[in-house]
C-alpha cells in the first residue's frame, strides 16, 4: 500500500471510531450506565429512547433534551 492509501485507511478507520464511540450498545450494561448518567435519565428510559430514535448519541440527547410538547407539533397560529 502506498503512503496516500495508509492515509486514507487510517483516516476511514478513526472515522469508524468516532461513531461507534457515539453510538449507544443497550446490550453493554457498563454503556448503558454510562449513557444514562451522561443524560440525567433512567436505564429503562434510555432503552426506550433509543428504540425510538436509534443508538446515535447525538439524536438520543436531542430527544431526551426536547421538550414533550415538541412532539404535538407548531404551536397554533391566532386568528387576526
């Protein structure tokens, strides 16, 4: 393999790193501990919130930060 190669292999291999060190394994009870302190929330919640939005933990704090009403949608327009 020639320099540029090695270069990019390695540069593939740290991205591959970074977002399996961002995902969230509910089956690693040490991560998932982890997880649930980082976000303030139960276990059980955890689990639950990443049955809905999937392991990333970006969209995991996303939904776990978003407030509830942010689900029902814009808030309604007055009538002028």
């Amino acid at each position: 393999m020639g320099k540029k190669q090695d270069i990019a292999q390695r540069a593939a291999d740290e991205a591959r790193s970074f977002e399996e060190a961002r995902a969230i394994d509910v089956t690693n009870k040490r991560a998932v501990r982890f997880w649930a302190r980082r976000f303030g929330v139960s276990r059980r919640e955890l689990a639950d919130v990443v049955r809905q939005v999937g392991p990333n933990a970006t969209a995991v704090a996303l939904k776990i930060e978003a407030p509830n009403d942010a689900q029902a949608g814009p808030p309604a327009q007055p009538n002028p």
